[in-house]
C-alpha cells in the first residue's frame, strides 16, 4: 500500500488541478492572444489532454451557471428566456477567460456534447434555451437549429 509520502492526495490533484485553471483563465483574460499558448500549457502540465482541460472549464461554468438559475426557478422564472439569457451574460462577465476558452473550442466534440446536455437539462428543469456560444451577448445564438452558423460564415469569407 503506497504511503501518503510517495504518492500525492486527491487534495493536492485538485488544487493543482484548479490553480491551473486560475493561470489559464487569468492570463487569457489578461491577453487574449495567449489563448493556445495557455490552453497547450495546462493541458501538458496538468491535465493531460485538451479534453480534460475542457471538462473542467466546462464544469466550472455550469456550476457557476447553475447556481444562479436555481435562484431564477425559486423565483418564478420558468420559462422566462430573457431571464436565462441575462444569467448567461452574467456569467460571460463572471468568467471571461473561462468564456474565451470555451468559446475559442466550441466545436471541439467533447465540448459539443458537454454543452448539449447542459442545454437539454437546462431544457428540462427550465423550458428554456442556452447560447450556443459564451462570450458575446451579439452571439447569443440558441442551440439547437442554428449550431454551425459559425463555421458557415467563415466558409463565406474570403481566404
């Protein structure tokens, strides 16, 4: 049985783990154009892969997120998109390096499918709809229908 001496606590992996994430968000807040530079860096040093450091991001919205729209349900607030959608922008502003990040992967698979269930649990317990981006309340584009619009504005634009 390895002692606590040899191998690090599930304490220590979280707090390692959540002071990268700080570094990441922190400095992609600071200067956006460091973005890949800071995602390569947790995901090296850290986490691993690009899907775990996506997962934790992810994760930390929703909580984020979630907390406050359950204070929207105890207030009467079901159905109410404008609601939902203000509560988004909020946590746009409450996490912008959070929000970048995600954003900047938002088509990556793993991303794709954590975003989908938050948004049919959000559907459920809600009858509302979520962003399907996080960073611009110009970009408030629902899920659902419209996911792709992005790459298919790109496609349009001169190379």
């Amino acid at each position: 049985m390895p002692s606590s001496t040899t191998t690090r606590s599930a304490w220590e992996r979280t707090t390692e783990r959540q002071r990268a994430l700080h570094d990441l968000t922190a400095s992609v807040e600071d200067d956006p154009m460091t973005l890949q530079d800071a995602v390569r860096r947790a995901r090296t040093e850290t986490f691993g892969s690009l899907e775990a450091v996506l997962l934790e991001l992810h994760a930390q919205w929703v909580r984020t997120f979630d907390a406050h729209l359950d204070a929207l349900m105890e207030n009467g607030a079901y159905g109410d998109q404008e609601a939902v959608d203000a509560l988004w922008a909020r946590t746009t502003r409450a996490l912008p390096g959070t929000a970048r990040v995600l954003d900047a992967y938002a088509d990556h698979p793993t991303l794709v499918q954590a975003h989908a269930q938050h948004a049919q649990r959000t559907r459920r317990s809600m009858a509302t709809d979520l962003p399907a981006r996080w960073t611009s309340p110009a970009t408030l584009v629902r899920s659902g229908a419209h996911r792709g619009w992005r790459r298919r504005a790109l496609s349009l634009l001169p190379h």
